[in-house]
C-alpha cells in the first residue's frame, strides 16, 4: 500500500510541473492575481516570506533588504522545504540555483575592469542574478527530481528599496495528497555555510563580490549569522493563504 501511495505521489509531482511547463508565465500570471500575502518576518532584520495559494499552486515569496545575506543566499546553496504535516519533514524541497551553479558562466562574462572600484560600493549582482535565472531551480518530491524553469521560478532585484526578492511557484496537488496533511503547514529555510567553496569574486580575486558593512549595525550578530549554517521553520495555516486573495 505505501509503495502504491508513493507512485501516486510520484506522479502527481510530475504530471504538475509537466502541465505547468506547458502555461506561458504562470508566475507572472499568479502574481497579478494573487497581489495579497501572508507575511512572516525570518532569518534577520528586513528578510520576510510571504505566502500565497489559490487552488492550484503556492507562491514562496522570499525577500532579502540586507546586501550581506543578498550574497549569502545568491552565492552560497539553500533550499526551502514545504511540510504539508506540519511536521517540519524534508520530503518537499525546493533547491535554489547558486553562484557556483553558474560560475563557468560568471567568469566567461567578467569583463576587463576599466576603472577603480570605490572601497565602499556595492557590487554590481545583476548579472549574478540573470544567470541564476537562466539555471532555474529545483523540486525535488520523494525521490523525483525536476527542474523549474521561468514558469514558475524567478529571482528579482528591486533596485528602488534594495531588496532580492525569489518567487517560488509550487503546484499543490502532490502536497494535498500528503497522507499527514494538516490545516497547519510548515515552511523550512535552509542555507549551509560553504564560504570555503565559493567561487572567486571577480578577476582581482579580491572579495569584490561581498557589499561593505552598514554603517550602525551590529557587525559581530552579521558575521556570526553570515557565518553560521541558517535552518529556520515557519508554521503557517494554509486556510489563511489560501484565502488571504479571496474577494469578500
């Protein structure tokens, strides 16, 4: 009987995303209807999840104010897990794209410095940034792995208020079909500290990739966080983000 469940499950997981690859932008379409979120503040000042769902998919929004965990989280590996159970399990991970996903591609594109770099300017991470698009993400349900292109994954840079922002778009059957499911979901934020893999910066090798402190803030409670492994759980009812874009 498990084994059949878990087929199902298999196959619902895949049948999802092989229809969701078939819409145009099903994000952009999503987003535009679903303008409303449930909001949770995580990991540090200014970094916040916000969840939505209509009947179909559940949108991840994960944004990132701090230009240090912006680097953190776009160069080194991290995933989010959706627990159905509300039992904070790893059996529905979405794996992020990273910076030594695409480093052949970053260095190729590097191009001769034509001028001095102020000390105190933030690195340009546009083209960082593009390119983890272009490698997309990853779902992993059970022990099926595929990949999330533009349709439903998509990282941003909101230049106006300097934030990262991912969109996530997860089809929700294969999690409604959880033999555990719950009214109370849990969301998992997952980044291993790997500064000893990171690829180089840029062709100085100088650390130029890494934005300059904040000036006023606690360096030592940023060090310590940007050095430490980050698993962080958000309980959240479903009920609420399903409804959250409801017309009363």
């Amino acid at each position: 009987m498990k084994k059949v469940i878990l087929h199902i499950i298999v196959f619902l997981c895949v049948s999802s995303l092989s229809m969701m690859a078939q819409e145009r932008d099903s994000l952009t379409s999503f987003i535009d209807n679903n303008p409303n979120a449930v909001n949770f503040n995580v990991v540090y000042e200014g970094t916040t999840v916000n969840l939505s769902a209509d009947e179909n998919y559940l949108l991840v929004n994960f944004s990132v104010a701090h230009p240090a965990l912006q680097m953190r989280f776009l160069m080194q590996k991290f995933s989010f897990f959706v627990d159905p159970s509300g039992k904070k399990k790893r059996k529905y991970e979405v794996i992020m794209p990273n910076a030594l996903d695409v480093k052949e591609e970053l260095e190729a594109a590097i191009p001769q410095p034509s001028e001095e770099k102020k000390e105190d300017a933030r690195p340009d991470i546009r083209p960082l940034i593009s390119a983890l698009n272009r490698k997309g993400a990853d779902f992993r349900c059970e022990d099926t792995v595929s990949h999330l292109g533009f349709q439903f994954f998509h990282i941003e840079l909101d230049s106006n208020r300097d934030l990262v922002n991912y969109y996530i778009l997860i089809p929700k059957e294969p999690l409604m079909q959880d033999k555990k499911l719950s009214d109370k979901w849990t969301l998992g934020i997952f980044s291993i500290n790997d500064l000893a893999n990171m690829p180089p910066p840029d062709q100085e090798g100088g650390g130029g990739m890494m934005p300059p402190p904040i000036e006023g803030e606690d360096q030592q409670a940023v060090q310590e966080l940007m050095q430490s492994d980050i698993r962080e759980w958000v309980k959240f009812s479903i009920d609420d983000v399903n409804n959250a874009n409801l017309k009363e």
